[in-house]
C-alpha cells in the first residue's frame, strides 16, 4: 500500500494527497511504475527537508551559542562587532 495518492486534475495537473492511501490492487501496471517512481521522489524530498531543518537547529544553536559569550556582547555593545 502506497501512503499517498496521485490525483489527476481537470486542467492536466497531478496532485499528491499523502493522507491517502493507495492500495496495490487498485492501480494498474503502468500506474503502479508512476507511483513507485513517486515513492522515491518523495523519499528523496523528506530527506532533503529533515537535513534543511537539521543545519537550521545546528545555526540556531551556534547563533545562541555566539550570543551567549560575553566577549562577543562587548564587541557588539561598543561597536566594534556587527550582526
């Protein structure tokens, strides 16, 4: 069973609904391809968004680190750093 389902558009576009579910036996061959292909392409955008919010967790943390010192507080507060 697929964890999503391609849905046809009157204008000839194609939507993804991954709240639906699409069971094996009701697609045929040819679609069956389409949708492992979809599978994939899927798996592949999931992992390039978990690593997106993985290096913005990592900025932040350093940001909040960086501001934490108190070196950095006095450059800044005497001008001699910029953000």
């Amino acid at each position: 069973m697929f964890n999503f389902r391609i849905i046809n558009l009157p204008d000839g576009n194609q939507l993804i609904d991954e709240r639906l579910k699409t069971p094996y036996d009701s697609i045929t061959a040819t679609e069956m391809i389409e949708y492992k292909a979809w599978e994939e392409n899927l798996a592949v955008m999931r992992r390039i968004k978990n690593e997106m919010e993985k290096e913005k967790r990592e900025r932040i943390k350093r940001h909040r680190k960086i501001i934490k010192n108190p070196f950095w507080r006095l450059g800044y507060m005497l001008g001699v750093i910029n953000w």
